[in-house]
C-alpha cells in the first residue's frame, strides 16, 4: 500500500549516497523549517572566524605581550630563547637562537588542538563552516558522509591527549594569575583591572577545561559500580554539572582568553596604564 513517503519513479538515483537518495522519503522541500534556523551557523561562523584572525595577528605578532607582571595567555609558557625575559615567569628557554619566529607558535598548538578536537567545538564549526549539517532537521548538501573515519577528521580521535597538554598549560596560567598579584615593580601584594581579567580567565579556563567529555570519562566514565568510588562519582557527578553548560564555557573561555590577550596588548603598547586597586 502506498504511503506517499515512497520516491516517484522518474526521482533519479544517487549512487554517491547523501541524504537524497532513492532509499530517502521523497520530500521535495530541502528542509521544512520555518524559522531563522541559518542564524546560528552564521553566528557560530563569524565568532570562530573573528577569533582565527585575532589570535593568528597576535601569535605571528611576537610584540606587546608582556607588560609587568602581566603575560599574554597566548605566550605562556615562553619556551624560546627570543622570549621577553618576565621575572619570576615561566620563561623556559628550551627553543636555543635557531628559533626565529614567535614563540606563541610553540605553546599555542596544545590549547588550540584541545579545543579543535573538542566535541562541541567539533559540532560548531562542522555546522558553521562546511554545513554538516547546517543545522538540525536542514539536509546537509554533501553527497557522502564518512563521518570521523578518514584523515584529517579521524585525528580528532587525539582529543583525550590534547587533554592532557591542556591540564598542564591551565595550570601555568594559574600560575601567570598568582604572578599578577604584583606591582610593575615586582613588589607582591598589589592588584590591578588586569589582576581580575586574569583572574575572570583563569576560573572560565578551568571550568571549560573540567568540563571536558574527556575530563568526565576520566574520572568516572568506566567504572561500573559507582558505590565502591564514592569520591571519583562524586567527582564525576560534578564533572557532570559542568559538563552540561560546555558549550557556554566553550564560548566564554574563548573571550575571556582574547580579551586576556589584548588587555596585555593595550597595557605593554602604551594605550593605557593599569589601573591599581590597592
């Protein structure tokens, strides 16, 4: 009996595969939405996109990234010998003089493969950039889809080790966020407007970094009686909270880190002197 779902006979066939094959239910409408459902793709595009070009300016810039006691998130740690010399900071000269280009490009590659690989970060650009799909319920307009099994995208099978590097990397800028608590002259005890922006980075930081679906299988995602590790399900069960507002702490983290770096810019180029509380 016919339902009106099956394709007409003159429908051709795709052998490539996609969503319109002759195997689909024959609808001719692209998609049955109503609403404005484009604008969050668009919106998900322009940030990430403004974010590229802002943080590929500033890595390649290799200038106004350190105005004491503050340093730019984007070159923590410093691990080239071409480094600003930050007292007391972590600068690590581990790249000798054979290192001529900025020393942002070492560091930057763990924090950006963390979120790269990340799996909001995945949907959001996947969506916003090669529209697959562009949004729930709209057909994406490729004629094959692999999935994550092929290169490049079976790479992002690394995420949990970008992890890894992420943890450590968070705990040097909490580092920079101790180190903040100074004057220009070194002296301990002083708090400044970039003291808090530190401070305001750090927390998003941790919480983007804790509420990662890694972060979560870690501590509780294989065990299989949550009452013999009363602390690791309590600990999953927060991990758990965080888990769930990922994609706010996603975007939230990723300001909060640009606006980090350009607080440093406009203080070491000479915009404006820090403002000091005490």
């Amino acid at each position: 009996m016919a339902t009106g779902t099956e394709p007409p006979a003159t429908e051709p066939h795709h052998p490539s595969g996609g969503v319109r094959t002759g195997t689909r239910a024959a609808i001719a409408a692209r998609h049955l939405r109503t609403d404005r459902w484009w604008l969050a793709p668009a919106a998900t595009a322009a940030g990430l996109l403004a974010f590229v070009v802002y943080s590929t300016w500033r890595a390649f810039a290799n200038a106004d990234y350190y105005a004491a006691p503050y340093v730019s998130p984007f070159y923590s740690p410093c691990l080239a010998e071409n480094c600003e010399p930050m007292r007391g900071g972590p600068n690590w000269e581990l790249f000798g003089s054979w290192w001529g280009v900025s020393p942002a490009i070492i560091i930057l590659i763990f924090p950006l493969g963390f979120r790269l690989t990340c799996y909001y970060y995945r949907k959001a650009y996947y969506r916003g950039f090669w529209a697959s799909p562009p949004a729930c319920a709209v057909a994406e307009p490729h004629a094959r889809y692999t999935g994550e099994t092929r290169f490049p995208l079976i790479l992002q099978n690394v995420h949990r080790y970008f992890f890894y590097a992420a943890v450590p990397v968070a705990g040097i800028l909490t580092y920079d966020t101790v180190l903040a608590f100074r004057d220009e002259h070194y002296d301990w005890g002083h708090m400044g407007l970039g003291t808090l922006v530190f401070l305001v980075n750090i927390v998003l930081i941790w919480a983007y970094t804790l509420s990662c679906h890694s972060c979560r299988h870690i501590v509780g995602g294989k065990l299989k009686h949550f009452s013999r590790h009363p602390v690791r399900y309590r600990m999953w069960q927060w991990v758990g909270r965080l888990n769930a507002r990922h994609m706010q702490l996603a975007w939230a983290s990723l300001l909060s880190v640009a606006l980090a770096d350009l607080y440093v810019y406009l203080v070491a180029s000479g915009v404006f002197d820090d403002p000091r509380f005490f």
